[in-house]
C-alpha cells in the first residue's frame, strides 16, 4: 500500500487558482497496488464533515486540466473534491504507459471512494463521483458496482465500450470491422513485443488538416492551444499506446447501468457530436432520480473548462439533495 511518486508541487494547472480552496497534493493505492496521484481540494471555509466529490476526465487528459477545474469549483461551493489521474497516466503509477482498462478504470474511481471514505473532514455516507468525457462512462460503470457512490454526473461523456467496438456514430457496427481492428491490434502487439517499447498513436492531430471534420477542430482548439494545453495530457501530446484501449471492444462498460439505484445526472450540449452517448444511456437508465440535460449551443468540449456553460449551480444543486 505504499508509493513513491514524484509530484510536481507548482500550481501547474490550466485555470487560475482560488483564493477560497486549500489545494494539497496526495496520493492512495487502488486495489491493484497502483499508486494514483491526486489534488485535493478544500474549502477553507469548512468545518465539520464535508460530502465528498472524486472527479476524472476527460479521456487522455491529467487532473490539472478539466477535473481538477470541476473539483476547485465544487470545493469553493463548500465540497471536499479530489481529482485524480487514472492508472498508467500523469503523475500517477503503472507500467507501461499510457494503457487503459475498462476493470482498472473503474477501480481507479472506487480506490479514491477508498480514499475519500476514511478521511477525517468526510462524511463516508455522503459520497459523489463526476466522469467527465470518457471518464463520465467509467463513472456510471463505478456507480452501478460501488453501493457507496450515493450520486454520480456525468459531463459530455463517451461510453467507450461503445466507440471502440462501433466507432463513431456507430458507422463501423459489424462483425467484419471489428475482426479488421482486431487483427490490426494484434499484429500491434506483436511488433511492441519486438521492439519492446509500446508504439503510441498520437493525440489530437497538429497541425490540423484543412478539411478536419467539426469534433477534431473542437478537441484542437482545447488540447492544442493554450486554453487547455498541458505537458501531461495524453490527448495534448503522443497519445494513448496504440493498444491501450484494446480490452474496451470486448468489454462493455455499461452492461448494468440500468441497476444503478443512486441519483445520476447527465450533462451534455446541443451541438455536441458525443450527444448521442448520453442520450441513449439515459434511456436505459431507471427510476425518478435520473436527469438528462442538453445545454442549449454548446460544443463538446464546452463541458471542460467553460464556466460560462458548465451548469454548476446545477451541479451543486443535484449533489446537495442527493448528498444530503
């Protein structure tokens, strides 16, 4: 249960710093003995026993960009909030790099529940999770297995199962187009085990073609620019392995999204091309504590760092009653 990474102790992150929140730097193990690195922040304002947010995403990114925006914003709104890099990525451990996991992904959110659950200043009972992105998939898969995540938002999300298994728009749902990845995957595999190094496939495309289509530019303008650029982010440099997200073709994320019993909310924007992600998992989602809301206008990433757009008044207002 022991670690010994090497955190960058600097204010490193794409949004300006409160004045109202404590910021300090921790980390914990997940169940498979990956050390997670994470900020956590508080309101300086606290007393008592706080309701706690665990926070990640977007897919490819680090916890200074989108999460750790979301996590200071609800700690000045007066919740405990820990964002967290994912296994093998940031400034957390696992080897090697830059791999991800429908099963550790999903521990990764549980490990920091773990954390959350026996910290003084938290109240165990009055626990959250936000996803943001691909993370906001992972963050209803952690909800329909964790009893102890009492409410989950998901902003923007992708179910990444269903990307990799269909492609976008679900313009490669055959049989036939995913023997053809498969067997591209493998032959990957084969050539990394020769060199022994992992090939990576490269993040956002820079420079950016004339004729890329509308969700490329809107990733570009994020990750590539310095309204969302960091020297961590996945998605702002090489990329993922190129078999990183291998295991998400075979393994569906959301099999038991329709068993989750906590509140959910989900988050998404009008023009957004992931819109369909959101509104075909709330669809399969039941009881009265379940919402789906489409921001009127916004693009995808709008969801990451726009507090203009990001409704976090409504956040606030969802955690507190389903907190409570």
């Amino acid at each position: 249960m022991k670690d010994a990474l090497t955190l960058t102790q600097t204010w490193d992150k794409t949004f300006p710093k409160s004045d109202a929140v404590e910021h300090r730097k921790v980390t914990f193990p997940n169940r498979y003995g990956i050390p997670l690195a994470a900020d956590l922040y508080t309101p300086k304002s606290a007393t008592g026993r706080l309701a706690a947010l665990a926070v990640c995403g977007p897919f490819g990114a680090v916890k200074e960009q989108a999460a750790g925006l979301y996590a200071q914003e609800m700690a000045e709104r007066g919740f405990l909030a820990l964002a967290f890099d994912p296994s093998f990525t940031g400034e957390s451990g696992g080897s090697p790099r830059y791999m991800a996991s429908p099963d550790i992904n999903t521990e990764d959110f549980q490990a920091a529940v773990d954390f959350l659950s026996v910290q003084e200043n938290v109240d165990p009972e009055k626990i959250g999770i936000i996803g943001i992105c691909g993370w906001g998939g992972i963050a209803l898969n952690a909800a329909a297995l964790d009893t102890r995540v009492q409410a989950t938002v998901a902003a923007t999300m992708y179910d990444m199962s269903r990307v990799n298994a269909k492609g976008y728009f679900d313009a490669e749902d055959s049989a036939d187009a995913r023997r053809q990845k498969r067997a591209a995957l493998n032959a990957q595999r084969v050539a990394d085990f020769r060199s022994g190094s992992y090939a990576l496939g490269g993040g956002v495309v820079d420079p950016l073609p004339a004729d890329a289509p509308f969700f490329v530019r809107d990733y570009y303008d994020y990750y590539k620019t310095p309204r969302g650029y960091h020297p961590r982010s996945l998605n702002s440099n090489g990329g993922w392995a190129v078999t990183g997200c291998m295991s998400f073709l075979n393994q569906p994320l959301l099999a038991y999204a329709g068993e989750i019993e906590s509140a959910v909310l989900l988050l998404h924007g009008e023009k957004a091309h992931s819109r369909y992600f959101s509104e075909d998992t709330f669809a399969r989602l039941t009881g009265e504590n379940k919402f789906l809301r489409i921001l009127p206008g916004a693009v995808h990433t709008d969801l990451y760092d726009r507090r203009d757009i990001i409704p976090f008044p409504e956040i606030e207002s969802f955690f507190r009653q389903y907190l409570a």
